[in-house]
C-alpha cells in the first residue's frame, strides 16, 4: 500500500549535495517539504527549482525546511545548482537529495516497485518522480500532490497549501475554495454551535452546516 496522508513518513539515510542526512533527523520539529524531479538539467525541473529557491524568505517564515530530490548524483546537484541560480537569479540554499538508486522515489511511492534507470536514461525513465510531500513536525505526511512530465508545478498554491494545512494542524477549523492566509475559515462540524460560539467568538452562520470565523492564527 502506498503512502497515504497522516501515515508517518518513512526514515532513511541518503546522500544530498549538501552531505549524507538523516531524514527524521533533518526535519526536526518543524514542518518540511520534500520535492522531487525526475531527472537534473532539464527545462521543467529547472524553473521548478528555480521557484523554490525565489521562496526561501516565505518558507523562513512558516519555519518550514525545504528539501529537492533527484535521481541524479549528488555532484550532478551542485552543478546543476549554477544552472538553476542563474535562471532564476536566487541562491539555491536547500539541499537535494541523490537518489540514483530510487529506493527513496519507491519509500514515497513515486514509482513501480520495480522500476530501474537504464544506461543513458532520460527524465522520461523516472517520469512519475514529480510529487510534492507536506510534512508535519510530527513527521506525518499532511498533503500528497503529484504532476505529469507535461505541467510545471505552482508553488504558489503549495505555499498557500502550507498556510492552510498549519493554521488547521490541531485545530477545529477548514479552510474554503481558494483561501489564503487572513481570509475567515470555516467551523468543524466536530463543534456544535454552542461550543463553535464559546471557542470562536463571533460565528457567522451561512448555512447550517457551513458557519465561518475569523483566522485564529
């Protein structure tokens, strides 16, 4: 079965080209992204780090690590990292992994149990390892997203997705379509009304079942 959402994501040990980490370790007690690519050097992969990097400030903010992963070498990184600065002009400060083996790609569930990279291998051979992992301090997977070779992610939404995901971790509240952070949030059906007016204060009652609140972050 593969890794689903609140499952306790998987530890291992794994080179980067900022030097071998421990991956539970790494994240410490805060909140951690991990973001994977199919191949180094090519066009997609390139802007999609290139945005990560233009973010740093923004994931400074929300105390969030971020972390690229490859199945290229850990050398390829650092040379592939020029490339990445120059087009984006943002250092790349977060490290990346080197999974030339796959085994972190199939720990994630990222691709075949049996898939393998050949000799001369092209994006197309780990086509699948284009996935976004949000994780909680508590080491548990909050957010799954996975894109086709084709459609370049929006890290905008998955920074929007990170607000969303840390003013919900542990309280009684959602978010609506298309929320951003300051926007009024929608009351758990967990609380009745009663107790929805004694923890929130102020309740606005759209529907029965749909009453909303100002952020409490």
């Amino acid at each position: 079965m593969g890794l689903r959402i609140n499952d306790t994501v998987p530890n291992f040990t794994a080179e980067t080209d900022q030097g071998k980490i421990t991956f539970h370790d790494w994240i410490g007690d805060e909140w951690a992204i991990l973001f994977s690519h199919p191949k180094d050097y090519t066009p997609v992969c390139t802007t999609e780090f290139g945005a990560v990097a233009q973010l740093a400030d923004e994931w400074a903010k929300r105390g969030t690590k971020v972390i690229g992963l490859s199945v290229d070498s850990a050398a390829e990184h650092v040379s592939w990292k020029e490339d990445i600065e120059g087009y984006s002009g943002a250092k790349a400060g977060f490290p990346i992994i080197a999974d030339e083996d796959l085994a972190v790609s199939k720990m994630f569930d990222m691709l075949p149990a049996d898939a393998y990279l050949p000799d001369g291998r092209t994006a197309a051979d780990s086509a699948s390892v284009r996935s976004v992992f949000i994780i909680s301090p508590d080491k548990k997977v909050q957010l799954i997203m996975t894109y086709p070779m084709s459609v370049g992610r929006n890290f905008a939404e998955v920074l929007r997705a990170l607000d969303g995901l840390q003013a919900t971790f542990g309280t009684p509240i959602a978010t609506p379509a298309n929320w951003v952070k300051g926007q009024d949030v929608i009351v758990a059906l967990s609380l009745n009304d009663d107790e929805a007016k004694e923890k929130f204060g102020k309740v606005d009652f759209k529907l029965p079942y749909l009453r909303t609140t100002a952020d409490p972050s």
